[in-house]
C-alpha cells in the first residue's frame, strides 16, 4: 500500500473542518490517500484590520450616487479613459470631438441668435484653444461621448447668453473669454467629482472584493516568517501521527501537495538542515522561487547570485509546480531552481476557466486540471478512484 499523500493548505484557512472536506472531495477526484494538515488556527488574526484600512470623505461635490452602486458601463468607460491617460502638460487644443460638437451646436441653435451679430465659432474655438491647457480633467478624457457632451454644453452657454454679441467678440480679456472659462472651469470641476466619485466606488468594491484575501495573505506571511517553527512544527506532528518514521530520511520520505503559502512551507521544510524528506511535491498557486529572490530561505538553499539555478537538496527529489494566468498569486519556480539530478522543477500552466472568475487564487481546489496533476505527480493511473 502506498504511503499517505499530506496536503497542506496555504493562506486565509480559519476553518478546519472545511479544510477536511476540500481534501475530501480531491480525494474522491484523485482516488489518492491524501490526508489534511492544518495550521490555520496558528496564522494571523485579522479579526480588527479593518481598523487600518483608510477611509476617505469625499468632498462635498454635490454629487450624490447609491453607496456601493456598481458604475454603469458608460461611466466606468470615462472613469478608464481618464485614468489610462497621460498626464497632458502639452494639451494645446480641445479634443476634435468636443470642438466638432462645440461648432456644431453654435451652427445649429434655432434660438434666433445666430446671425451676423451672434458667435463666430472660429472665434470660440480660438479663445477656447488658449483656455483649454485649464482644463485638469477634461484634458484627461478620450471618451468620445463625454467630450461631445462638453462640447454641446459649452455651445449651449455661449448661444444662451443673451446681450449684445459686440461684447463678447473682444478677444484677449473680452467677455466672450471669460464665459468661456467660467463654463470650461465648471465642466472641469463636474468632470473630476465625478470621477473622484466613481473612482472611490471602485476602490471600495476592489477592497470589498480583493482585500479579505489580500489582507490575510500578508498577515499569514508575516507570522509565518516570525513562527517558522511553531509551524513546522505542527506539520511534523500531523505527520508523525501517520507515521512517525515519514520524512525523516531517504528511505521513509512524505508525499505532499501544497497550495499558497503551504508550497512555501513544504519547499522549506524539504530544504532544511534537518529536511523532512520529500520524494515528490506538488505545489499550485504558490510562492517559494518569489520569496527566495526576495529572501533567501537558507536551510540547505543557497541565495540565486542571477547565473545558476539555486541547487536543491536531495531531500527534495521530484516538483511539480501549477499556477493560472489570473492568480496574482502565483510563481513560476524552474528559472530559480534545480532539482538534485540538474532538472528543473516542472512548470505546468493550467487554463483560465471562466468559472473562475477573476481571482483565481482559491479556484485550484475545484479544478479537474488540477486533480488530474496530483494524479500524474503521484503516478495514479487516471482511472483508478
């Protein structure tokens, strides 16, 4: 009978028992002895971090929208457009979709205006030309449809002036120059609330959505680098429970699945003085290359010096490492790392499914791509189980 395979979990597990039955079902789907190790209960408590996180007050605009209301597709468009803009010191003129809508509504007002004393739109668009480099935000914008509706309106507050055109014909410091800034500057102002509006929106549905997961990973990664051993530890013992003879040299070594920061655990755990032996490792979602660019793991690793691949021991004898497209979370390990015969560890990039959503991070568990891997890892013929 084969040895055990343990599956170690990574970040954000609070509920063993759920653990348990995660591993249950790819047990069922792999036809595997896999077997959970827990160590959730020794990981960050983050039951107070909403009390570090920033709360803004938005200035009051007079702009109002639902608290939490989702943008409509056509303002989160603008918000995109104005944010993916270069900043624009060298804007010397209007966009040609608001000049287009600006002549246009000056040619067309049926007010009775127009006429050989209303505004020529070359005036208007000249003096707007000498204004525009004003505009914060509307400088910004390459959506179409807003600049088109600023245009519109800018036409709409020069033909409803209703004085003498005489007057505001005058260039340079001329009346037609001021109602254009006082229009331009209001629009400008219109346009950034509400950007600044939607834009806390999205920065509240993004920390909503993202920051449980983002906030328990980096708390469960900065305890884990404080309580190395308290975790190792716990992990031993799951194992001697088994088998207290498992991992503890060439003869005897464990089996181990590994996903987030467990893969980080178990590279490790098989890389230390004292390794707990592993003759075959399967990580997904994971981070052991990344952490060891960034800090060197010791044990029996040495620091990546940017020629050679960083050598593993041969406690740590077979890896197979999966990541998704979409898990930021995520690391490749064979540009870091050798195995002891001079292979790399096996990279395996899994599709993005759409049922995944769009953090990936914790969909691994649900993957058949992903029972199938452990499968292979393990040499279980796909049709046993």
């Amino acid at each position: 009978m084969d040895d055990p395979v343990f599956v170690i979990h990574g970040v954000g597990n609070r509920d063993e028992e759920g653990f348990a039955r995660t591993v249950a079902g790819l047990r069922a789907a792999t036809g595997l002895g896999l077997v959970p190790v827990y160590w959730g209960d020794l990981g960050a408590d983050d039951r107070y971090v909403d009390l570090a996180l920033p709360r803004r007050t938005p200035p009051d605009t007079g702009l109002r929208d639902e608290a939490g209301a989702p943008p409509d597709p056509e303002t989160a468009a603008v918000l995109e457009s104005v944010l993916d803009a270069p900043a624009p010191p060298d804007a010397e003129e209007p966009p040609p979709a608001l000049a287009d809508a600006l002549r246009a509504g000056l040619e067309n007002n049926d007010d009775g205006l127009r006429g050989p004393g209303g505004p020529d739109p070359d005036d208007v668009l000249a003096e707007l030309a000498e204004l525009w480099p004003e505009a914060r935000w509307l400088s910004r914008v390459d959506d179409p449809g807003l600049l088109r509706a600023a245009g519109t309106a800018l036409a709409a507050a020069v033909t409803e002036e209703d004085d003498s055109w005489d007057g505001l014909r005058g260039g340079g410091d001329g009346r037609l120059r001021a109602l254009l800034r006082r229009r331009l500057r209001d629009l400008d102002r219109v346009a950034g609330a509400a950007v600044e509006a939607v834009a806390g929106r999205v920065n509240r549905q993004l920390r909503a959505h993202y920051g449980p997961g983002a906030t328990r990973f980096l708390g469960d990664v900065l305890v884990y680098q404080r309580h190395r051993a308290a975790v190792h530890a716990r992990i031993r013992e799951r194992i001697a429970a088994v088998d207290p003879e498992l991992g503890g040299g060439p003869e005897r070594p464990v089996r181990v699945v590994a996903h987030s920061l467990g893969g980080v655990i178990a590279v490790d755990m098989a890389t230390a003085g004292e390794p707990l032996w592993t003759s075959s490792l399967l990580t997904f979602g994971s981070q052991p290359a990344y952490f060891h660019l960034c800090d060197p793991r010791g044990g029996q690793l040495s620091p990546y010096a940017g020629e050679e691949s960083v050598a593993l021991p041969r406690s740590l004898a077979r890896w197979t490492n999966l990541w998704q497209p979409l898990d930021p979370l995520a690391f490749a390990a064979s540009r870091v790392f050798r195995l002891a015969d001079g292979t790399p560890p096996a990279d395996v990039a899994l599709p993005h499914t759409i049922g995944a959503g769009l953090w990936t991070h914790s969909a691994y568990w649900r993957l058949p791509e992903v029972a199938e891997a452990v499968r292979e890892a393990f040499a279980v013929p796909a049709g046993r189980g």
